[in-house]
C-alpha cells in the first residue's frame, strides 16, 4: 500500500499529453544533486597534478549563454532572430589549504598570464589558456565508482579575476580563494539532437526558406 502510494507524490499528466514521457502515473524521477559533482583542471598552473585544486573545490557555477537578438522590422509588426551568443564568465570558490597548494597553483597560473615581476605578458593565448571539465555525479565513491551524469567542457579559460578575500579574528570558517573565469566555448554532454540543423542548405530544391523554417515553393 506504501509503496503504491509513493507513485502519487508526481504532477497529473493527461494520458494524452504523456507522449515521450510515459505514463502519465510514473514516479517523480531522480533530479541531479548540487553536491554531487567535481571539477577538473586541465593545463592549469605550470605542470604537474592539479588534484588538490579538484579536492578544494568549494562550488562552481555551471555555463550561462546569452544570444544577441536581430530586429527584423516589416509592416505593423517586429520579428526577432537569434545573433551572436556570449558565454558569460563563471566562478569557483576554493579553500586555501594549510599546504599552500592552492594559492600556489593559482600563483602559477596568472604568473602564466601575465609574469608581474618583469613586466611581460605571454605571446600567444595558448601560452595560458586552460580547460575545465564540470562533471555532476551519481554519488558512487569508495568501491563504487561514480557514473558521470552530465559534463561541461570549458574551452579557452583563462582567469579574469582572482580575489584573495579576507582574513578575520571573529570568523571560524576556511580561508578561501575566488575565481572568476572567462572561456570562449563550454560543450554539454551527453546530448540528443547535437547539432540539428546545423549546416544543412539554406534553400531546398525549387523552395525557399521562411523565418519560421518552413519551405515554400519558388514564386508561392
């Protein structure tokens, strides 16, 4: 009777509007957990393991985008197409370890960028330029190796800001250190559809292509 009852605790869905998402009286499903995840630094710093950046992760703000809209003015009315997009920057919150390992990576790394005791910035962006891989987990540890649920690989990273932040006598609570990251491109996996029209023609044979993707035929 319990168990049954649990198959309640969901939102109605018409049987007819169930399509893809199956009976309308199935359980809520699994939703991904905030803490369960781990960041992964790839060409951060100077060389060498970056495993106690992963480890002091406090918490990461998954990709933002954001696309230009393009006015299409025409008689009495207004359309909109979508132009370019912006990923807007991140952040990650870490804790300073007692070892000095932390900071010292992060030294490493805006020391790449830019080198403040002579004065000289690197010749190229892929001098400096690393990768993050987001990956959320399922939960599995110890003999149970987690599965990786989602990934967002970040492209072209580089550190837009770094902030130290405060020491303080009345405070009981780690030293951390904040970064704010700019990329160029993140990619979401795993993902159906990648890339659905993408590159396909722009005019079929003998039609013409409308805003809202519908073909016509030529002089309809």
């Amino acid at each position: 009777m319990a168990t049954a009852s649990q198959s309640l605790f969901n939102m109605t869905v018409a049987s007819n509007l169930a399509g893809d998402q199956g009976s309308p009286s199935q359980g809520l499903l699994m939703p991904k957990l905030q803490y369960r995840f781990r960041a992964l630094f790839l060409n951060f710093g100077v060389g060498g393991s970056t495993q106690e950046l992963t480890k002091q992760v406090i918490d990461i703000a998954r990709p933002q985008v954001s696309f230009a809209e393009i006015p299409i003015d025409i008689y009495n009315s207004k359309m909109y197409l979508a132009g370019k997009h912006e990923w807007t920057t991140t952040t990650i919150n870490l804790r300073d370890d007692a070892g000095g390992n932390v900071s010292k990576l992060v030294g490493q790394q805006i020391q790449k960028q830019m080198d403040f005791v002579d004065q000289a910035s690197a010749a190229t962006a892929q001098d400096y330029k690393f990768q993050i891989n987001y990956e959320v987990l399922d939960g599995g540890n110890g003999g149970l190796t987690p599965n990786v649920l989602e990934t967002w690989e970040l492209y072209g990273c580089f550190i837009q800001n770094v902030n130290y932040n405060a020491m303080n006598y009345s405070a009981s609570e780690a030293a951390t250190i904040s970064l704010t990251i700019r990329y160029d491109n993140a990619i979401q996996s795993p993902l159906s559809g990648l890339g659905a029209g993408i590159g396909q023609a722009v005019q079929g044979a003998g039609q013409n292509r409308r805003f809202d993707g519908s073909a016509t035929g030529i002089g309809s």
